[in-house]
C-alpha cells in the first residue's frame, strides 16, 4: 500500500527518502487543477484558507484512487503555523474511508518523531532506524535548499546559464537517489565542485537583490519558483540567503546576535524562520543591495506576519521590497507581472542614482 | 513624409484601450472599450477606430500592456509588452510630473505606485480578492438594478452615511440587501459601498505605503465620483482625476515604445492585423507532474508563439515570432 504526503508544504524528494530509508515508497500526488480545487472547497471548512482547500482536494483524489496511508510533515515550532497537527481533523473528515490513516511524523524532538513515526508505521519502527531516517530527510532539505540557493545565483553569474539548469536538475536527480548520509554528503561535494567549476561572467550584476524567506518553497524541478529564478538570468543576482538548516538545531548562542539587530523590528516572540529573514534583510540592506525579495508560500502564516516587519525594515533603509507569496501552480501571470514591475523600478532607481 | 505615431495597446479583464501619440507625445486618439471576452476582436475593432482614422500618419512602434499584453503583443507582433505598473508610471510622470502617489483601479485589479522626485519607489496591487476593484461595482450595480455608469452620480445624491461591509463581496452583497430590506434610500446604500471599496482598498492594497499628495486616481473606476469623494475623505487630501484616467495605461505603453524602438517597428499593418485568423488556445502539458498550463497562440493553422511552460518544451514549436517578456524589445525584423 502506497504511502503519500501533500504537494504543499512538503518536498517529495526529502519526504521520499525518509520512507525509502524505512522501506516504503511514497506515492506521485495528482496534478493540482480546477477540479481538485473545486473538490477541495466541496469538502473544506468554508472559512479554511485556499491553499487548504487545494491539499484537501488533492487528498481526497489520492484516496479516490486508492492511495490511504498519509504520512506528512509540520511545524511545531513556536510560530502561529497552520500547518500543525491536522491529522485529528483529516481522519475525522475522512472518517467513513475505510483504510485511511493520517499522521504528522515530523516532531519537535527525537522522542516526538519516534512516537509519531511509531504511530505511522507500526512499533516495528527502531530508535536507529528513526534517527537514520531524520538524518536523511533533514539532509537532503539541508542540500536540497543549498542546491536552490546557489543555483539561482549561479544563473546571473555564470556565462552558461543553461549549464546551471543542467546542473540543478542533475543535483535534484542525485539528492533524489542518494540513500544515505554518506551518499548525501558525496552528493554535497560534488555539487560544489561542479558549481565552483562554472565559468563566470566577467561584467557584473546589473542590480542585486536579496532574497529572504521561502524557508518551505523547496526545490521541486520547474517549481513556480522557477518564475522568480529566471529573473537572474537576465543579470540581475538574486541572493537567496536562509540560516535555516533543519539538520543542525539553531543554538541560542546563534540567533542571540541575530535577534539583538531584529530588536526594533520583531517585538514579540518570534520564530527561527522569522528572525533569519529579518537579519538577512538588514544584513542585504547595509551592504547596499537595490533590493529585497520577500517569498513565502501562500497561506504560510509566521512568514505573512513578517510582511509588515519587512515592510517597516524597507521603509526606513529607504530600499524597495517586494513581497511575494507563491501559490502551487497558480497565478503565474502576476507573479511575473510584479516581478518586472518590481526590476523596472529599481533599474529607474538605479538610474537616477537614487539607490543608497 | 508621413507624420509618426507610436501605438499603445491596454486589454484588461474588462476593457481594451487603444492611444496613438505623436512625436510631441500629444495623445492624437484614443478608444476605450468593454472587452466583452473577445480579446482578438476587440483589438481589431478598437485599432481600426484609433489608428484607421488617423490620415498621413505611418506607425513607428507599439507598446502593448495590461493582463492581455502578451497575447495582443503576439497578435500585433508588438515591439515592446510591459507590465501595467511601469506603462501607468511612465504615463503620469509624463503629464503629472510632480505625482507623489497614483491609486489605480480596474475591472479585476487595483494598484497603487509611490511616486519620488519624478521615479516609481513603490507599488503593490490587489492579492487573491477583487473586493477593493470594479468587480464589486459591476456587481453592486447589478444588485441595485442601476447602469454602472450611474453609480457615481447616485453616490453624489447621498444625504446619510449608510456602512456597507466591504471586507468581501459576498459579505458585501448581504450587508446590502439587508439594507434594502430596512429601508435605507438607493444613493445612501451606494455611497456607502463606495467608502467600503475604498476602505478595503487602503487596508489591502495601500497598507503601509506612504501616500502623499498630489494623487492621481487612475483607471475605469475613476469615472465614479462618489470613490473619488470617498478617498478624498479617507485621505484627508484632494484626490485629481486626470483627463485620460481610463487610458492612461495605454499612453504609457505607447511612450515606452516610443522610448524603446530605435529602428523600424516589427508591428504589422492594419490590414494583416485585421485579416488575421489569430486565436489563442489553451492546454495541459503532460509531461510532468507540474502540469503547466500552455497557452497556444495560432495563424493560418501554425502556432506562431506560446507562452507558460516552466522549461523550453513548446518554445521552440512557435514559429513566427516569440513574445517579447520583461519588457524587452525584441529584435526588429
């Protein structure tokens, strides 16, 4: 029996490995269209969010075709994150698919994933058993989001952007089949070599902006973010900068120095993925960047609550910031539509030297 | 010698602008028309009226614009698309030059650009809901049994502030029925659904944007006096709606293309536009899980350009001439 997860807030590839390392294969989810978004806000809450409706939707076609075993990850960090526990909800809501299972196996510790894999898959699952499974599934988040982050980059700064297209897929292909830690950090180390070994461009970037957020918009190939990557390739560099690695857990001695510069900004008690995004921001406007990107995955609500920090961040560096949720498959036009708004106004910036 | 004139071509969800400028940049016509779903035609007709009047002129270049541009860029092979924000900026800037702020709204779509010392700083436009733009009026309007045209002057006749939940049209639309139901006058109840569309769209749209005068209101909506009124309050400062409000984005693509085209325009004739079979179709890639939707833009039975693929699968099927993106001139053939 085909085990699957949700297209939205989960990464095939990680999701993937962590059940290929416990002996279970995950399920291709069905494509999201009108018709799964139609089933979805059939069966939805009419007040749950759009993205909700379409992960509703999307499950119930993967039930309809005989698929019953959900296993998906969430936060349960301190941020306001709907992606929660939800499966109380799911199997309630599903209650008369005979067959249907519905756990969170992520956990907000060790102990937590045991118990909630234990849950998933039975008592057979072993302490080592988890631990390799976790170290699989964080590091290939972990190069996973290092592939995406340096790839994009590489696309303005290399002269053979479609050598780093190859590349990415190449690396998204190799973190795919690399079963275990060892075979991850192979992967790791020939990706950097591979990068460092791109011929560069020798002109500069055009204009430089850096990117915050997109913590849970992890790489899929020819991603909706693919949209906003593609900016690079008309010379522009997108920075994409995050401190969130999921494999090391972030001290406090780290993010001290981090909070201490958010200070004015982040007031309550903030998440990890917040504090990051909002360092980065300050760090890309003292070091004269023309612009900052803000990306985050719609409905995503620690990274909405941020919009209007980075907003105030922006508004007295006196730097143009552009927020920008991304939607699954959706609405490409008018991402398109204000990235290029966005890149016209700071190369107008730019041209009457306004940029600081 | 024939005189030059740039065209500048706006289809949005609603309507379709055409605006020919000459040398001087003095707009010499212009159309304004409800689109009616009809992209193709509705260009063909509005083109024949604008540019087809215009006697000893030639055409130097075109900018097309609006959520349409793409596909009217294809059909008139434009020399520059742009996107709506940098087409209304150039626009104003033009005419206004001294704008600090420019509040547009449209059939579908609302913006709003930050203007500073003659160069846009700013701008954000309407999210995943319609309820701060003309929709919510077509649809009052639709409700109340009344033109749409005739909601600016119903709202003017106001003599009692009547609030209308303008969070959502749905709410909306129950909040105003309720008020018939209770007795409250016509022109009250569209008055205020006005300040609703504003208040929605200065807690969506302008939230957080340092609006100053002098402010430009911009777009189809703009011929409603009873918003121009309500922003007026709302802001606490005069709110100009200028002469071409409903094709100001039009002018803009057309002084973009005036700007971008340094040699012969790539624009075809009237006639060829005009006896064109153009027509766009839509399909699903099935090659991959991303399912991207294709949009197929055909002539005389051969694909001529597409556009939406995430990888270069269908680019190299089109054969007549690629989209010209991001605002690029494309190379003159």
């Amino acid at each position: 029996m085909n085990h699957f997860t949700f297209s939205w807030g989960s990464n095939y590839i990680a999701v993937r490995g962590l059940l290929r390392a416990l002996g279970h294969e995950l399920a291709t989810p069905p494509r999201i269209g009108p018709a799964i978004a139609e089933r979805g806000t059939e069966l939805a809450h009419p007040f749950l969010c759009f993205s909700g409706k379409l992960v509703l939707g999307q499950l119930a076609a993967q039930l309809e075709r005989g698929d019953r075993r959900l296993a998906f990850m969430s936060s349960l960090g301190p941020e306001a994150c709907r992606c929660a526990d939800t499966s109380d909800y799911l199997r309630s809501l599903f209650a008369d698919c005979d067959g249907f299972t519905a756990h969170r196996i992520g956990g907000g510790g060790f102990g937590d994933a045991l118990s909630n894999l234990r849950s998933h898959f039975g008592f057979r699952v072993r302490r080592r058993d988890c631990f390799r499974a976790y170290a699989v599934f964080f590091g290939k988040v972990d190069l996973l989001h290092k592939v995406d982050k340096r790839c994009t980059a590489l696309r303005c700064l290399s002269s053979t952007p479609e050598r780093v297209r190859e590349l990415e897929r190449e690396a998204l292909d190799l973190v795919d089949r690399s079963a275990g830690p060892f075979a991850l950090w192979r992967t790791s180390r020939w990706f950097d070599r591979e990068a460092a070994g791109l011929p560069l461009r020798p002109e500069p970037p055009s204009l430089r902006i850096g990117v915050v957020g997109g913590e849970h918009i992890l790489s899929e190939l020819d991603s909706i973010m693919a949209v906003v990557k593609g900016v690079a390739e008309r010379g522009i560099l997108l920075d994409w900068r995050s401190g969130f690695r999921l494999l090391a857990r972030t001290s406090e001695e780290r993010l001290a120095p981090l909070k201490e510069k958010c200070r004015p900004y982040l007031h309550s008690a903030p998440s990890t993925s917040e504090i990051f995004s909002c360092a980065h921001a300050t760090d890309f406007i003292d070091e004269g960047y023309d612009g900052i990107l803000h990306v985050y995955a719609f409905g995503c609500m620690p990274q909405t609550a941020l919009k209007p920090v980075l907003q105030r961040v922006a508004q007295d560096a006196s730097v143009p910031l552009l927020s920008l949720s991304i939607g699954d498959r959706f609405a490409e036009e008018g991402l398109e539509n204000r990235l290029e708004a966005f890149i016209d106004l700071l190369e107008a910036r730019k041209s009457k030297g306004a940029t600081k | 010698m024939k005189r030059r004139v740039w065209i500048g071509i706006d289809v949005g969800s609603i309507t379709s602008k055409v605006v020919a400028i000459d040398e001087r940049e003095r707009m010499l016509a212009s159309t304004y028309e409800r689109t009616r779903g009809r992209v193709v035609e509705s260009v063909k007709d509005s083109l024949r009226k604008a540019v087809g009047a215009l006697v000893g002129h030639a055409v130097a270049g075109c900018g097309t614009t609006g959520s349409a541009r793409k596909l009217v860029g294809a059909l008139v092979d434009a020399d520059v698309v742009k996107n709506e924000i940098t087409a209304h900026a150039r626009a104003c800037l033009s005419l206004h030059p001294d704008a600090r702020t420019i509040l547009e709204i449209g059939g579908e779509d609302s913006k709003i650009i930050i203007l500073r010392d003659g160069v846009p700083v700013d701008f954000a436009m309407n999210t995943v809901c319609a309820a701060g733009t003309g929709a919510f009026l077509d649809q009052l309007a639709t409700r109340l049994g009344v033109p749409v045209e005739r909601l600016g002057d119903l709202a003017a006749a106001s003599t009692r502030d009547v609030a209308i939940a303008g969070r959502c049209t749905v709410f909306a639309e129950s909040d105003i029925i309720f008020k018939q139901q209770t007795g409250h006058r016509i022109e009250d109840i569209v008055a205020g659904a006005c300040r609703s569309l504003v208040r929605n769209y200065l807690n969506d749209v302008g939230k957080g944007k340092a609006i100053e005068p002098p402010v430009l209101f911009l777009g189809g909506v703009a011929a409603n006096r009873g918003i121009e009124a309500a922003f007026e309050e709302a802001l606490g400062v005069p709110v100009t709606v200028p002469e071409h409000y409903n094709v100001m984005g039009a002018f803009g693509a057309a002084l973009v293309a005036k700007e971008t085209v340094v040699s012969a325009t790539k624009m075809r004739s009237l006639d060829e536009i005009r006896s064109s079979d153009f027509r766009a179709e839509t399909f699903t890639c099935p090659h991959c899980p991303n399912a991207c939707e294709i949009v197929r833009f055909v002539e005389s039975g051969s694909p001529v350009a597409t556009l939406g693929g995430r990888c270069e699968r269908w680019t190299a099927e089109a054969t007549r001439a690629s989209v010209p993106v991001h605002g690029t001139e494309s190379t003159p053939t």
